[in-house]
C-alpha cells in the first residue's frame, strides 16, 4: 500500500472517485492550475481538464450556489472552501438550500454534495485560518458532517460521502495535513458514514466503561486513559462526527 498524509489521501480519493464516475467535478478557489493553497487538488485538471475541476472566482456563496445546480441537474459536485474560516458566506445556501432540498422536494431530488474545507488551527494561521466551524453544521438537520483523524479514514469517508445522495460537510483539520504518513489502501476505497470506529479494543471484562466522542486532532490524546478517573475499562473513540447516526453509532472500550 502507498504511504500518504491526510492531503495526499484526499487528493487520491478524488482522483479515484472522478476516474470511476465521470459525473464527479471539482470546482473552487484555485483549485484548478494551483491545485489548491494544500495542494489536496494537484494535478486534477492536468488529468481531468477544466470543465470538471474547475477554478472559481473568490465568491463562496456562489460556490456552493453552482454546485447546488449542478447536483440537481445529475452532476456530484465536490465544491471546496478554501478555508473553513470563508464559509460563513455560504451558509444560506448550505442550511436553507442544500440541506433541505431532498425533504421539500418530497424525495423527487437528491443533493449528492460534498463542501470540502480545511479547519483548526496549529498553522499559525491567525484569526481568518484557524477556526473551527463544524458545530454550526452538526445542528443543521439535512447534511452529514465528517471529520477525518488519519489519512486512512480520509480517503474511505471522502470515497462514501461523494458516491452518497446526501450532502455532506467535509472538514479536513489542516494540522494533519502534512503528517504523519499511513499505509493506505491504493484504488477504491470506502468507509461507510455513519460508523463508529472501534480504534483499541477492550481486554478487560469489567462492566464499566467511559466513551470519548472525539474528532480530528482529539483522536490521538483521547487514546491516553485520562488520569484518576477510576476507569477500569479504559476509553471508547469514535473518530468521525456524523450527526445523522450519532444515535446508532458504537463505540468499543479501550484498555
């Protein structure tokens, strides 16, 4: 299997997802000749052209607005926020559009969008690249939110939401872009949404235990059992928020 960062895995995943469907496009910030401030959309439209990864003016509202287009026209649009920070202009068109057009319409349209977007910190990116937005969207009801820890998760949960017909958030934290590298699986590869991932299995039998809800960087500190809690069964991970199961999802304790 090829070693990967957390951007190098999103990068594959879209390459794969828009060789087997060629209903897959890319469009946003300089995406396109750039290939992304990341460089997580390098080479697409070397491989791909214009018309499917397409270079956006500096207008998120608009982004999201194409995409929406696009989708209900038969396209799977992977629209990208360049920084999580800019999606504020966005967001009428994510909360009152995107993710209410499958219920208004009676199911007669799906919304198969995924809005990809670096968040977080530990870049030294100042108050305009640093924030956190995922908790506005996990309250909006219509659109899934995910958010990869490792480069391994990246490329199946990026593969499963764009084959999906739901919308998707895809929070990318930029801090793990560049590391560390993981053994990830070459060609298609999915992660189903929705799925709690059990990360450390319990070997203990005792009946009590503690589950930690975790998401990007969090994923790796809430591995050490947290000191003077009594805890015998350790700590239960799940990597990936994703509202619309949260209440299915299951988590295994951890030594």
């Amino acid at each position: 299997m090829p070693e990967m960062n957390l951007c190098q895995a999103v990068n594959d995943a879209l390459k794969v997802e828009m060789r087997r469907d060629p209903r897959v496009v890319v469009l946003g910030e300089d995406v396109g000749r750039f290939g992304g401030v990341f460089r997580a959309t390098v080479d697409l439209q070397e491989e791909f052209g214009p018309d499917r990864c397409i270079d956006t003016p500096l207008a998120e509202s608009g982004i999201i607005g194409a995409a929406i287009g696009m989708a209900l026209y038969g396209l799977r649009p992977v629209p990208e926020i360049q920084f999580g920070d800019y999606v504020y202009p966005a967001f009428d068109q994510i909360v009152n559009e995107l993710a209410k057009f499958r219920y208004r319409s009676g199911g007669e349209y799906t919304a198969p969008v995924v809005v990809r977007m670096p968040i977080g910190g530990g870049i030294r990116g100042g108050h305009y690249h640093s924030q956190s937005p995922e908790a506005f969207f996990t309250h909006i009801p219509g659109v899934k939110v995910v958010c990869p820890s490792n480069a391994i998760d990246a490329k199946g949960l990026l593969a499963s939401a764009i084959r999906g017909d739901d919308p998707v958030i895809f929070m990318e934290p930029k801090f793990y872009y560049k590391k560390p590298k993981l053994d990830v699986p070459a060609g298609e590869y999915t992660i189903p949404l929705g799925e709690a991932k059990v990360v450390r299995a319990s070997t203990s039998g005792s009946a009590g235990q503690v589950t930690v809800r975790a998401s990007k960087s969090m994923a790796k500190s809430s591995l050490v059992k947290p000191p003077g809690t009594g805890v015998r069964n350790g700590i239960g991970l799940m990597t990936a928020v994703c509202p619309a199961a949260s209440s299915a999802a299951r988590a295994a304790p951890v030594p």
